[in-house]
C-alpha cells in the first residue's frame, strides 16, 4: 500500500479544523462539504496505490475515461472558482469609510438568551469601536427575531452598544428582516426617513462582506464596511460556505 503520508496528514488536519465547529452546534454547507472533500482526499492519500491503479484501468475504458475527465474539469473549474471568489473575498474584507459621511448598519447574528452570540458579539464589538471615535457617526441594528431568539437581534445589540456608552439616540433599530437582503432593505428604508447619510458601512464579518455588497449593490446602495473578528476555527467553514452563498446570489439572486 504505497501511502501519500504528509498530504494524507495534511488533508486529515483540514478535516478535523472543519468538524471543530460541530462542537459548538455549527452545521453547514461549509463544514459539510469541507468534511466531505478533505475526508475523501485523505482516504485517496491513504490508498494512492489502490486508487490510482483503479484510475488507470478507468481510463482503458471509453466510459471510464468520459467520467474522470469529466470529474478532472468540475474540481479545475471549481478550484479557479473557489480562488477567484476567495481574491474578491479579501478585497472585500477592508474597505472603511473615508470620512464620517456615512451609517454604520450592523448585520444581525444569532441571540443566545437575550445575549449576543460571540460572533454578533465580534460584530458590535466592531461597531462599538468606530462609533466610540466617531461621534458623529449613527447606527442601525439590523435584525429580526428568530422562533428560539427571545428578544430581536436588534434590541439586542442596541442594549449592548447602549451598556457599552453609545447614546441611545445614535442608535436606530431595524427588527424586521430575516436575511442579508431584508437587513439592506429595510435599513435604507430608516435612513432615508430620518435623513441619515446615504452611504452604509456595513459591519458584518469578513467572510460575509463580499455577498453583503453584492446585495447592497442589488439595491443601488453605496457600501464600505467594517469586519468584526472570526475565531480562527471557524472561518474556513463559514468561509467555504460563502463560496456556496456568493455563486448561488450570483445566478438566482
């Protein structure tokens, strides 16, 4: 059995980076399919020598040789795909305001018993610090409630901005919308009714940033954005997952 060791331990170390998230109750598309490819990679690493003589006899044959070209163009377009998206991705992640003509709108995340989940947590933390030096600069909470939520997402981050020292008055909430794209919409809806700087900077994490401007852009919306920190174990699972999300807008959004 001729065994591939460092890419089969390589490949083992991504599958267990994305099953960590499963310990705190996380279930993708992203983990999913992390899981799925690095899983399957390791045993094709473990067995290169079953796997790739089956490869060879495969090929010998007309159908055999259909399939695994076919199968070689779907992982080449989907890898270019996967780094094209993920250079957009980065780009997307940094880009504040230039001055202090614009509304901070802070996307909503999960609540966990009236509190703030530690990645909403993450985001107003965000929020906090650019509010805190710009005064000037308003905000609108984005978020709705969820059946398991037992206040709204967005009283929720409004409490905490609040407890944390922003005025009150400097925060608006927006407690109807249930994904990204109510989130924009309803939230130009409150700027444009209480004369708020048109130009949004959205706070959201850097993973979601990209998809959070393309649906921004949807709706003739000017964004920058702000990015709240991502523990390290879980961004390749929510980042794998916007891969998914951001082709999927792309083509039915």
């Amino acid at each position: 059995m001729d065994i591939k060791i460092i890419p089969a331990l390589l490949c083992l170390g991504l599958f267990l980076i994305f099953a960590m998230p499963l310990s705190v109750g996380i279930v993708n598309l992203g983990n999913c399919a992390g899981m799925g490819v690095c899983g399957m990679l390791t045993l094709i690493f473990i067995f290169w020598g079953r796997f790739a003589s089956f490869i060879e006899k495969s090929w010998e044959k007309p159908l055999g040789k259909v399939l695994i070209s076919l199968v070689g163009a779907f992982t080449v377009v989907s890898v270019v795909l996967a780094v094209v998206i993920s250079v957009f991705m980065v780009k997307a992640s940094d880009d504040p305001p230039r001055d202090e003509n614009t509304t901070i709108v802070v996307l909503g995340c999960k609540v966990k018993n009236g509190a703030p989940s530690r990645m909403l947590a993450r985001r107003l933390e965000a929020a906090y610090d650019y509010l805190s030096e710009h005064e000037s600069v308003c905000a609108v909470v984005s978020g709705g409630k969820g059946d398991d939520e037992a206040i709204s997402e967005a009283q929720c981050m409004k409490e905490w901005l609040v407890n944390k020292g922003i005025a009150p008055e400097r925060i608006y909430m927006e407690d109807r919308s249930v994904n990204t794209e109510e989130n924009l919409r309803f939230s130009k809806e409150i700027i444009s009714a209480n004369g708020l700087p048109e130009k949004i900077t959205l706070v959201t994490d850097s993973y979601h940033q990209l998809r959070a401007e393309m649906i921004a852009e949807k709706q003739d919306i000017k964004a920058y954005n702000i990015s709240g920190y991502t523990s390290w174990y879980l961004v390749p699972t929510y980042w794998v997952r916007e891969w998914f999300g951001v082709v999927y807008y792309k083509i039915f959004g």
